[in-house]
C-alpha cells in the first residue's frame, strides 16, 4: 500500500511538471501569435502613410541665399 501511495505521489509530481511545461509553452505561443497579430495591421498602417507622403508635394526653396 505504501508504494502504490509513492508511486501515486511520483506520478502527480510528473503531472504538475509538465502541466507547467505545458503552460510556459502555451504562453511562449500567444506570446508569438500576438506579435504577429499586432505586426500586420503596422505594417499595414506604415504603408498607408507611405502613400500619403508620396502624394505630398513639398516645394523646398533654398532660404539661404
């Protein structure tokens, strides 16, 4: 009986080991997934305003002489 106990003490060490593994490597991958969520709609925005500088037309004059 007592083993059986060790053994069942063993195996929910295992388990919370890697219910632990588990969840830093689900976190590692929302971490990930997130940041590619967020890059596209930047990306997105940057060429937005690219376009929108392209359409500008800026007239320098050389004020210095």
């Amino acid at each position: 009986m007592d083993k059986q106990h060790e053994n069942r003490i063993q195996l929910d060490q295992q388990i919370s080991l890697q219910t632990k593994i588990l969840f830093g490597l689900q976190r590692s991958y929302e971490v990930e997934f997130n940041r590619k969520m967020n890059v596209e709609p930047l990306q997105l925005q940057n060429d937005l305003l690219r376009r929108d500088l392209q359409g500008i037309d800026v007239d320098v004059d050389d004020e210095s002489g």
